[in-house]
C-alpha cells in the first residue's frame, strides 16, 4: 500500500463486486472497464504499476471494453487541469469524453442495432 491508498486488491475486488451485482440482473449489458494511469512521477512507482495493470486484468477477466487511460492527453497538461493540477478542467474533460467514447462509440452502435 502506498501513501495512504487502498491496496490495489482491495479496489480491484470491489470493481469485481460491482460488475458481479451487474451480471445477474442484466446479463447481456456490455461492461466497460475505465483505467486510469498515475503521472509518471508517481510517489509509488510499484503500486501504480499494479494499480494500472488492475483494469487491463479486470476488462479480460470479464469480457469488457476497456478505455486503457481516461487522463491520455489530458494529465500533467496544466492547460487541461484545474489549478490543483490533478483534476481536468472544461477543456480536459472534452478529451476525457473523445477518450471513452472512442470504446463506447462502438458498443452503443451494436446495442442500439439490437
């Protein structure tokens, strides 16, 4: 566990819980796991390489789509950031969106062919 974060198991169990709630109820509704990446400084190089490698291991576990970094683009860019320089301002969240719905896009066609 690095600096005060969960251990990536525990978040990685708790997505699974999540899509397992999902499964039952509604068996053929597509998952899409959302990754995101820490900046490459990152404090804790080890825990951000298992925390990344955690949504990757999620979306092949459950047959999802997976949107490898919601922040691609937009991290460390202080044009895209919030003064806090971690969190997209309106900008970044334009990038945000292009980046899940280049994984949505497809999906929600085919489901909407249905």
């Amino acid at each position: 566990m690095a600096f005060g974060h969960r251990p990536v198991e525990q978040t990685s169990a708790n997505l699974q819980s999540i899509i397992d709630q999902v499964k039952p109820r509604n068996p053929n509704a597509p998952i899409v796991i959302v990754g995101i990446q820490f900046p490459i400084a990152a404090p804790d190089s080890e825990y951000a390489a298992a925390f990344v490698k955690m949504f990757g291991e999620l979306a092949a576990k459950n047959h999802a789509a997976l949107v490898p970094s919601l922040l691609e683009g937009v991290a460390g860019d202080p044009k895209l950031n919030l003064p806090d320089g971690i969190h997209p301002n309106a900008a970044g969240h334009k990038i945000l969106v292009e980046n899940v719905w280049r994984v949505l896009e497809p999906i929600a066609r085919e489901v909407g062919s249905k």
